[in-house]
C-alpha cells in the first residue's frame, strides 16, 4: 500500500475541505395546514401527525 512521505499539514488539509460545506435544508409549507415542515418527514400540528398533507394519526383529546 501506498504510504505518504509526509505529514499533511493543518492548513493544507483545512484548504482541501473548504469546499465541503453545510447546506440549509430544505424548508416548505404544508398547503393543508400552513405550516412549516422538514421535505420528506412527517411532522406534528396541535397533536395531529401530518406526512405530504395528509392526516396520518388524529390527536387523542
């Protein structure tokens, strides 16, 4: 196997992953209840689980 013959400095390691960065994550709102939610998740309103709109579990009141 291929071995280095020097140690990679800091800095030139840190140069190399300047271009790996965090991205926002995708961000929309919920056209049946208006609120907003994480793509491809489900999420709660007032109790109520929510998946692409549709209600998947009621609340129990």
């Amino acid at each position: 196997m291929a071995h280095p013959k020097r140690k990679t400095s800091k800095t030139r390691r840190d140069k190399r992953r300047t271009h790996v960065k965090a991205s926002m994550p995708t961000f929309s709102i919920c056209k049946e209840t208006g609120e907003g939610h994480l793509r491809h998740r489900a999420y709660y309103v007032d109790g109520n689980l929510y998946y692409r709109g549709k209600l998947l579990v009621e609340a129990n009141d």
